[in-house]
C-alpha cells in the first residue's frame, strides 16, 4: 500500500488564538484524502462521485473494466477498428450488452432480441430490430443503409440508429476518386425525399458520378462534408451535378438548405460546354459555408428564390477553351421560368469567383430584388466580370445591387477584351439602386466600368480605385442619377493588344451626375460636348470631344472651381448665352484650349488658346 497523504500541523504562533481550530480542519480534509488517494495511485475512489457539474478531461484508454470509457474508444470498438488495444476485461464488459456481426447479410440473420454491431468499416453502426410494416422504406433504400430485411421474411426490419445526416459510404459510396457513386447519390437522395434522413455526409475523399445527381425535393436538406477540398464530388460528364427544386413548382417551395465544408468539381471533362454545377430553383433560407465549386461551365444559376447566404465561397471557371464558351459563367441570377420571381436576398461574403481566359462571363445578374456582395474577389472572363442585363421581359425588375470592398480583376489575358463590369440592356423593367463602394477595378484590357443604358435609375460608385485597363476607367452613357464620389482613377490608356482611350467618359444620355472629390492621377476625364452637359466635379483639366452647339454646362456646388477644356472635337461655346460668359463665341479645334471659372452662376472665360 502507498504512503498516505497527511497534512502536518502548524504551530502555534504567539498571540493566536485560531491555529487549533484550523488543523482541525486540516485534519478533516486529510482524511477526505485518504478516502480518495495514496500517492501512487493504489487506492481509489469506490462510491458514486458528485462532479458538482464539472467534467474530468483527458482520460486515457481505459485498462479496466471499472474505468471510464471514452467515446473515442467506443467508436472505435463499434467500427471493429483497434480492438486488440482495449483491455480483455473491457472487450467482455461490452460482448455482455450487445452482439456483434460483420456485415449486413449476417445482420439480416442475427438474433433480433438486443441491438447489434455492425464492424465493417464502410457500414459500422448499431441496429435495432423494429416490428412493423417497413415495406415501403425497405423499398426506397435499396443500399440496406438504414433499413434492413430480415432473412427469414419477419415483418419488421433492422433500423440504423443515428441522428443528423447519413454517411454516403453506408449507400456504397467510396471517396477513392475511382468507384463509380451515381447509385450511392441516387440511394440517398431517395431516402431524403421519402423523408427518412436529413441530409447525406461525404467523410473527406472524391466522390466520382457520371451523371446528374437526382433532384432533392425535400425541404430540409443538408450536404456536410470534412472541407470543401477534402469531401469533393466529382462530375465526369458534361452534365448537371446537384438540383434543388420542387416536385410541384408552381405550388411549392425548398427551404431550410444547408451546405457545409463540400465541393464540387466539374473539371474532369476536357473543356466542357455544358452542366450546371449547381441549380437553385425557387430555394430559401439556404446557408453555405465553405463551399467550393471548380472547373464549372456553367457554376451556380439562380431561379428566383430567398434568403441565401454564403460565406467562405469558391467558384472558378472550366480549363481554358479554343475559343470563347458562349453561355459558360461562374454565378447566375435568373427569374423562374414562366414566373416574374426573382432572387431576392441573396447574400456573399468572403467569396473568390473568377473564370478562365475564354469564360464568357464571370456574374450574370438579368434579375433580382437585393443581392449583396461583400470582401471578395471576381474576374478573369472574356466579355465581362460582372454582367447586369435584363432579360426576358419588361416586368421582371433588377433592383438593389451592392458590391462592397470586392477586388474585380481582369487579368488582362491574352487578347480579350472584356470589361470589369459591363451595365447594358434595352429592356425597359424596374432597373435601379446599383452600388459600389471601396471596390478596385483593375487590369482590364476593355472598360473597367461600362454603364450603356438609359434605363439605370440610381447608380453611385463611392471610394473605388481604377487602373490599368486598356480602354476607358469609366464610361457612361445613359444612366440617370449617377454619384460618383471619392474615386481615384490612375494608369490609364494601357499600350497592348486594344487600344486605349482615356479615363473617364461621359456620354450624351446621362443626366443628373454629381461628382464629388474625385482623384485623376493621370490620363483625361472625357465629355462629349452637348448643349446643357454636365461639368465634372473635382478634375481640373477635361478632354471635349462632339461636334455640337453649347450654350448652357450644367454644374453642381462648383463656384470658384476652375477648369481647363482640352479639345479633341470641333465644337462651338457660344458667348453671353445660357450660362457661358465668354471673350466672344468660341469655335474649337482640335488641341485647342479654353479655361473657365465657375463664379456661382457662370462659367466665365479665363483664357483661350486657339490652335
């Protein structure tokens, strides 16, 4: 026996009255000691312990059959994985409580008066006998991965007991990026759609399917794995991979989506024209995190739907083509067919989406009511990165769209010309509330920001920076109520495969512009002269192109601003009319230039130099 745990007295020290009271005490808690403990650990606790609501950490393996068994060892004995590793006397404790069998077919024999054990690694779990009529949901799973006949015809089955979502592998899918899983994805989705599991599992590996996955058609559905590069399934066909929508459209709805740390991959066909990776239809209140999807001609289309959030996304384009892939993008927001209904809500943050060189278009936006995009990334396609177009019809509405702190790069690949973001559509629906601020546009061999309708109502680009592309930073040339404030604009009118142009470009058709603290670093702010322009706020030299007639520059909040008119066309400012103030009409040429000053009412001529 070991040496038990004393406590020595204390001495009493002068003028102390309290110490006998308190070795008293101490001897009490050396005898709770020696209830518990020697010092080498040869006695120990008998009875029922009170943890008063607190937990014993970091236990090691148990070694007897009266020690604590953790559920890391449970599991591992369940799974028939490190069994000679338990102590014998800890294997015959729980050989007592239940039986065991190695795989399904001896299940469907086994005794059916206590659970049983299922030991093969692919399928391990626990199964209890159920009585009762299980024919339909015997019928519906016909991996055996939840529910299971027994060999002799008894009415009833073996019911898998689990919660939460069902591992791909119990329905025969394996993650070796060999074993063909279209069956194991077919079997799980039935079982989900039939209402017997919440979701399906993918345990880190690549799933291969050479077709679409069946349609999830169930509220509810969760697709979980172990990282979005670790649990990736993988199409092999140019076809669709994932499906959300309802068995009866017009009626119903899916909603209650959830989408955690999966990926899928469509590059494993050599340049592919078509699959969608994964289609939305009519889907709400979805949440993805760490979701990552490659290689896809066609990545993400959304058909009407709400409330979605994703949060740490990838989308990448295909392999590179020959030429460019018409109708390939990374993110697509659509109505639904038939239907005026549009996504709505639907939120990114902390997202990476880009394409490849010949990509068509990175994000397709024909209609929405409220997409919001926050701290990421977009480029790298062949007609534009970010595309907002209405389509279809005059009723469907594009409304309320903000980009937020995203970095838009164009790479400038090869010899497209795409833009950065390309505003266009001769439709006429509700199209207004188009937001960017602290964005970057960069590297763009087009436009960086192309806005060319005059169905915009609502536009502002605040606090964003423009760089390096081979045509104009900014063109508009339609849009009504446009605010452009705290921009900078630099490294304009790149030499290279498309020729360049000048900063910023404003055209005839845009109306009620107000400029605010702009920065031009270099390169020109361009106008094309019409009677009743608007002047730009914050540039002091502005090239003038156009050929027509002016009497009238419109100006906000611009008195004491001075500005140098650099001419490239061949306009006339007319002198003492409208608001111009002039030393005589001025008839420009090209190179010619004409400074005024803006005394609060008008523009009054500073100097002139006709070339």
């Amino acid at each position: 026996m070991g040496t038990k745990v004393t406590i020595p007295p204390l001495t009493l020290p002068d003028n102390s009255s309290f110490v006998p009271q308190l070795n008293e005490a101490m001897e009490k808690v050396s005898a709770e000691f020696d209830k518990v403990a020697y010092r080498d650990g040869s006695q120990s606790a008998t009875g029922n312990q009170n943890m008063a609501g607190r937990r014993i950490y970091n236990l090691p393996q148990p070694e007897g059959p009266s020690e604590p068994l953790r559920l890391e060892d449970l599991v591992r004995f369940l799974a028939g994985e490190g069994l000679p590793t338990l102590n014998s006397s800890v294997l015959a404790l729980l050989d007592k409580k239940s039986s065991f069998v190695a795989n399904l077919t001896d299940l469907a024999a086994a005794p059916r008066n206590s659970p049983v054990f299922v030991t093969d690694n692919h399928v391990a779990g626990v199964f209890v006998f159920q009585s009762g009529n299980y024919t339909s949901r015997l019928a519906v799973d016909t991996q055996k991965a939840i529910f299971v006949a027994p060999s002799d015809g008894t009415a009833g089955a073996w019911v898998r007991q689990f919660s939460g979502v069902a591992n791909l592998q119990w329905f025969g899918g394996r993650g070796d990026n060999n074993t063909n899983c279209d069956t194991a994805f077919a079997a799980a989705v039935a079982l989900f759609n039939a209402g017997h599991i919440n979701g399906i599992y993918l345990p880190a590996g690549n799933y291969r399917v050479t077709t679409a996955i069946p349609a999830i058609t169930r509220t509810g559905f969760i697709l979980a794995g172990d990282g979005s590069r670790n649990s990736v399934i993988e199409q092999t066909a140019n076809a669709n991979t994932l499906h959300l929508t309802s068995t009866s459209p017009l009626l119903q709805r899916i909603s209650d989506v959830t989408f955690f740390r999966v990926g899928i991959n469509q590059g494993n066909v050599t340049s592919p024209t078509a699959g969608v990776a994964l289609r939305l239809t009519r889907v709400d209140r979805l949440m993805s995190l760490d979701l990552d999807i490659r290689n896809a001609f066609q990545g993400i289309l959304f058909e009407g739907g709400a409330d979605q959030k994703f949060s740490n996304i990838v989308v990448t384009g295909a392999f590179s083509w020959n030429s460019v892939a018409v109708g390939s993008y990374n993110v697509k927001f659509t109505n639904f067919a038939g239907t005026t209904e549009v996504p709505s809500e639907i939120f990114f943050s902390n997202f990476n989406i880009k394409g490849v060189t010949n990509l068509e278009r990175s994000v397709v936006i024909e209609c929405c009511d409220g997409l919001f995009f926050s701290n990421g990334h977009v480029g790298f396609a062949h007609s534009s990165s970010t595309h907002l177009n209405p389509q279809n019809s005059a009723s469907l509405s594009l409304i309320n769209v903000e980009f937020n702190n995203v970095y838009f790069d164009g790479n400038l690949a090869g010899s497209v010309a795409g833009s950065g973001i390309d505003i266009s559509g001769s439709i006429t629906p509700t199209f207004r509330g188009i937001h960017f601020s602290n964005c970057v546009f960069k590297n763009f061999n087009g436009i960086g920001f192309s806005a060319n309708t005059t169905n915009l109502r609502d536009l502002s680009i605040i606090g964003c920076q423009f760089a390096d592309h081979g045509k104009q930073h900014l063109k508009l040339d339609g849009p009504r109520g446009v605010r452009l404030g705290m921009n900078s604009f630099y490294n304009g009118n790149l030499s290279g495969t498309v020729t360049g142009s000048v900063n910023m470009d404003i055209g005839l058709n845009c109306a009620n512009i107000t400029f605010v603290g702009n920065q031009q670093t270099d390169g020109l702010m361009s106008v094309v002269a019409v009677d009743g322009f608007t002047m730009p706020m914050g540039f002091d030299v502005v090239e003038i192109t156009g050929i027509s007639s002016v009497s009238n520059i419109n100006a906000t909040n611009m008195k004491g601003q001075k500005v140098t008119l650099l001419f490239t066309g061949t306009p006339t400012f007319n002198d003492n009319s409208g608001n111009m103030r002039l030393a005589g009409n001025f008839v420009a040429t090209p190179g010619s230039v004409l400074t005024l000053l803006n005394n609060g009412i008008h523009w009054v001529e500073v100097s002139r130099a006709i070339v």
